[in-house]
C-alpha cells in the first residue's frame, strides 16, 4: 500500500490521447467545440472525486511533428482556449479543480495573472494553471515579436539546443514570478467596500511590483483583488533537467513521465536536489507521474483496443508518457508501485475520453478506494486544500507589517 493516499489528475485534450480516438463509437467530435461537451467530461471527473483536470492548449494547430506543422487532415485540428473553457465549466462544478494551460513563451503575464485571478474568483478557489513554453517557429511567426529557427527533437539535444531551451524556461520562470508577484499585489483587505465613508480600498495596500528582469519589466499593481487560494497552483510538464529546474523554482506541481519504478526514484532525487537549491526545501512540492491510459475489464481487450486505434492512425502511437494498456486493478498495483518510490499523484490521460475517462472514474477509483489509496468524499473546498497546500501569506503585506 502507497504510505498515503494518492492524489489523482486527468488530462482532458479534445476526444483523448490517441490521436486516432475521434473516430471511435463513444467520441464526440461534432461537440467538440461546446461548452456541454467539457462541462460532461469535468462532471465525470468530479463524479471520481479527481482532484483536478488540465485542459490542453497550444498557439498552432496539434502536429505529429515536435516542431513543425505535420499538415495531416485525418486527426483533429484546433482547439478552444484553456482559459475561457476552464471559466465556463467553473459554476457547473463544486468541488474539482479546474487548470488551463498557458503559453509563457508568446503571452504576457499581466493578462494570465487577472485571467487566472478571475478563474480562482468564478471557481471559489479551485483554480490552477499549467505553465509551458514554445519553441516552435510556426507559433512565434503569429505574434511577429521574436523569430525563432528550425528546431526538432534531434537538435534540441545538442548544446545549442540546450542552452535555448534553458532561455525558454529561464523566461518562464521569470513569467510565473511576475505572475505570483501579480496575485500578491492586493493585500487580502485592501477592499475596505465601505459606502458610509465613501472608500472602496485601502491605496495603500496596494503595491507595485517593480519586477525587473532580461524578460520582463512589470510595474503593478494588479486590476484584481488576491485571488481567494492567495496564490492559485503553478503546475508544469517536465522531461529533464532544466523544466525540473522551473518545477522546483516555481511550481506546486510538477508533472514527469517515468516509465518505471527506478526512475521514479531519479527524477524525484534530482527535483528534490533543484528544490533544496532553490531555497525551497522546506515547501511542499508534489510530483505527479503521467501515464496514458486504456482501461478494459482485461488486459488482452485493452490492447485489442490500443492496437485496433494505432490501425486507425496508420502508425503506432508513441507518447513521452508510459502507455498503459490493462485493467484497473493492473493500474492500481502500478500507482502504488510508484507512489511507493516517491510520486504523490497521478496526471491519467485517458486514451479515449468516452471510454477511459469513466473507466479512471467508476473502476479505477473504486479499486484504490478499497485499497486504502485514495478519498471516499472531497475534504477540502480550495484545490491548495484537496493537495494539502497551504494559503500562502501575502509577501507585500509581510513586508509593510
């Protein structure tokens, strides 16, 4: 048994993982585009007691290719924006919390921080969101402000490819900075709302943020009060060292793809090394592990399934996640497996939304209920208290005291 009970993710991207999966029975691509058909899937998700979905985005069309269009018209292209769905779903839901990703590379932490801030505001204190960066040239080409050159997977492996991509997350690092900056610039009673005296806020405590860096010159103060968590969740995808070293500066989160138990143990050793070294050692970070998954009543029926769609896209399907291809309680000895070697959670990525998403819910999460591994009710009403987070002080208004 996991030595606490374990913490349980979906990420929800169009009709699933597998780029094949529209084309299934229980898909629903002709409602991709509204707002019922996330609001079902984040239902059932809620329905499992999950602690949180992420919602998918990007600033290009998906692609098979790592950096480059793939011009492929027999997969699903396009998507709505992380934010505005996160917000939509917000009042169907009481308890989940809702996390849109974000691009850091082409958007400006102002406009995140008061979108994110509203999120927390729509949701009563269930927002997060997923930082990532972009290198792709395709995407920088829409804004017009920067150019970047080719890049693939092979390149990004060389040392000039390593020092870009550390640019990349150095600047994202500074982006959440700005960003929590931001949530911390209304001091939690700064709306003094008092019609008798004619004061709607206390102007002095509010504060600029003055942030200077390469990056980024942001004065403050916030257009939103603190959000109701005080600070929402940062969470962030890792493959290796240097998005391990943005998890451990800045995020509550990190999400990291081992495909075994040993190295579970490594990365968490190395994103607990870049915590101690980011003078956070004494905070509470979480690790979740990233796993696909195709979830049937036995093994042999899921990867039936997993190769009839690899037959439907005309190629095998890869992921840099483990893929998972079994039963519940198969999934089940396999997250207990990894919790036990340091992962406090799990971000599943249902390979068909309409078939592995229920099964996440209505088999997998009754079978860790019975282990002892997971909740039977919601404890918590803020998504910091479903993960055992606290609400932070406010660093302006330590300071002026």
């Amino acid at each position: 048994m996991s030595p606490s009970p374990l913490h349980l993710a979906v990420a929800l991207e169009g009709t699933g993982w597998h780029p094949a999966s529209w084309r299934e029975q229980v898909a629903r691509p002709r409602d991709l585009f509204t707002a019922g058909y996330w609001a079902d899937l984040v239902t059932e998700a809620e329905r499992g007691l999950l602690d949180f979905v992420t919602f998918e985005d990007g600033l290009g069309p998906q692609s098979s290719h790592y950096g480059e269009l793939d011009g492929r018209t027999d997969q699903i292209r396009g998507r709505l924006d992380a934010v505005l769905t996160a917000s939509r779903i917000a009042p169907l839901t009481r308890h989940i919390g809702l996390v849109p990703t974000v691009i850091a590379t082409h958007t400006e932490p102002f406009h995140i921080s008061k979108a994110i801030a509203t999120l927390d505001y729509v949701s009563a204190g269930r927002a997060g969101l997923r930082v990532q960066i972009s290198a792709r040239p395709h995407e920088a080409d829409h804004f017009g402000r920067r150019t970047f050159p080719p890049l693939n997977l092979e390149e990004l492996r060389t040392p000039s490819g390593q020092e870009r991509l550390t640019d990349l997350f150095d600047e994202a690092a500074d982006y959440v900075e700005v960003v929590r900056r931001l949530w911390d610039s209304w001091e939690d009673d700064a709306e003094i709302r008092s019609a008798a005296t004619g004061r709607f806020i206390d102007r002095d405590k509010l504060h600029h943020i003055d942030f200077e860096s390469r990056h980024f010159s942001v004065r403050g103060p916030s257009i939103t009060p603190r959000p109701p968590q005080g600070q929402p969740l940062v969470t962030a995808l890792a493959h290796q060292t240097v998005p391990y070293r943005l998890v451990a500066r800045q995020g509550d989160i990190g999400y990291v793809t081992p495909h075994d138990a040993d190295q579970v143990r490594a990365i968490v050793a190395e994103i607990r090394a870049e915590q101690e070294a980011a003078g956070r050692a004494d905070e509470l970070l979480h690790v979740f592990g990233d796993l696909v998954v195709l979830l049937d009543d036995d093994q042999a029926a899921a990867e039936d399934r997993r190769a009839r769609l690899d037959a439907l896209a005309g190629e095998p399907y890869t992921s840099d996640a483990r893929i998972f291809a079994g039963t519940s309680a198969q999934l089940a000895d396999l997250l207990q497996e990894f919790g036990e070697a340091g992962l406090s959670g799990f971000r599943l990525r249902p390979a068909v939304a309409g078939h592995d998403l229920s099964a996440i819910t209505r088999d997998l999460v009754p079978e860790l209920q019975r282990r002892g591994a997971f909740r039977t009710a919601y404890e918590a009403d803020t998504l910091r208290g479903l993960l055992g987070l606290p609400r932070p002080a406010n660093r302006y208004a330590a300071v002026t005291a």
